[in-house]
C-alpha cells in the first residue's frame, strides 16, 4: 500500500511540476483556465507568469529547477514521516 501511495503521489506532482514549467505544450481544456480559474490557464507555464516583470524572469528555468527539487525533498521527508515504520 504504501509504495501505491508513493507512487500516485509522485506521478501527481510530476504533472504539477511539467505543468508549472515552461515544457508543458497541451492545452486539455477549453475557456480562460481549470474550472473558470483564469489562474490556471490551458498552456502551462506557470512559474514564467508568477516570475513576470520581476528581475527573476531571466533565471525561470533555474529557479523552478530550484523549487522542484525543494519541493520533492519535503514531499519525501514528510511521506518518510508518515510512513516510518517501527525503528528496533
């Protein structure tokens, strides 16, 4: 059970991550964003929008680089946490 649960959680913020990057190339639903939020449009890239007109626009690709990997430490630290089993 618990390797499904890792394995459904990395898969899930696997495709958050693809969809925050500049990578992502599909457009999976129609109108302005997810369920009428303008916040998530169809083509992606969320991490240049939030960086947009500030001095961290040129380093995108470094800084959500950065935050992936931040991002599945603390995924992996708190599933370790969750999922320890009793140490002898």
């Amino acid at each position: 059970m618990k390797r499904v649960v890792g394995l459904l959680l990395a898969a899930f913020i696997g495709f958050l991550l693809y969809y925050t990057s500049r990578f992502w190339t599909f457009r999976l639903w129609d109108g302005p964003g997810l369920f009428g939020i303008r916040e998530l449009p169809p083509q992606g890239g969320l991490f240049a929008r939030w960086l947009r007109g500030t001095d961290f626009t040129p380093f995108e690709l470094v800084l959500w680089a950065i935050a992936a990997f931040l991002l599945l430490t603390m995924v992996q630290k708190l599933f370790d946490a969750l999922f320890s089993g009793p140490t002898e």
